[in-house]
C-alpha cells in the first residue's frame, strides 16, 4: 500500500483565518519548511511567513488570526495593525 504525498499547504502547523476590509474571508496554512535549506523551528518559520503575508496586504485586511492546527486554538490576531496574544485582544 503506498502512501500518498502531503501537499506542503495541508502539512502547515499554524492556520491563518483573514476577513478583508472588502468582506471576503480567506484562510491560508503555513508553510513549515522551506525547501532548500533546514529550519531550525518549522514551525516559527510557519508564523512569520503568515505574519509576512497578511502585514503585506496592510490596510485591506480588518482582522487576522492565527491558530495552531493541532490544538485548534487561536494564539495571536492582528488588532488595528499589530500582532498581540489572543487572550488580550
């Protein structure tokens, strides 16, 4: 029985959930590694590459969270443009 290969996009530790300034909801997984060289912690890697992505579209996102996919708990959000805990926004 062979095994079916994990696209990197499912394998993600760490899920971002983004509403648009437009209405439009969106979520993106992480991507854990980076394909040419070791991480050192995947999934750090992981979180600053959601945090990169969504503080590049600026203005037009309204909210972002981030959740870890295991635990399904949600851990920092995007309030009025910096990132804080969850538990503080």
């Amino acid at each position: 029985m062979q095994q079916q290969a994990v696209k990197p996009s499912e394998a993600g530790l760490t899920k971002c959930w983004v509403l648009f300034t437009s209405g439009a909801k969106k979520s993106f997984r992480s991507y854990d590694s980076s394909g040419r060289y070791a991480v050192k912690d995947p999934r750090e890697y992981g979180i600053r590459g959601l945090k990169k992505m969504v503080d590049k579209w600026g203005a037009s996102v309204a909210r972002a969270v981030l959740y870890d996919v295991t635990t399904g708990q949600a851990f920092e959000q995007l309030v009025n443009g910096q990132w804080v805990a969850a538990a503080q926004a």
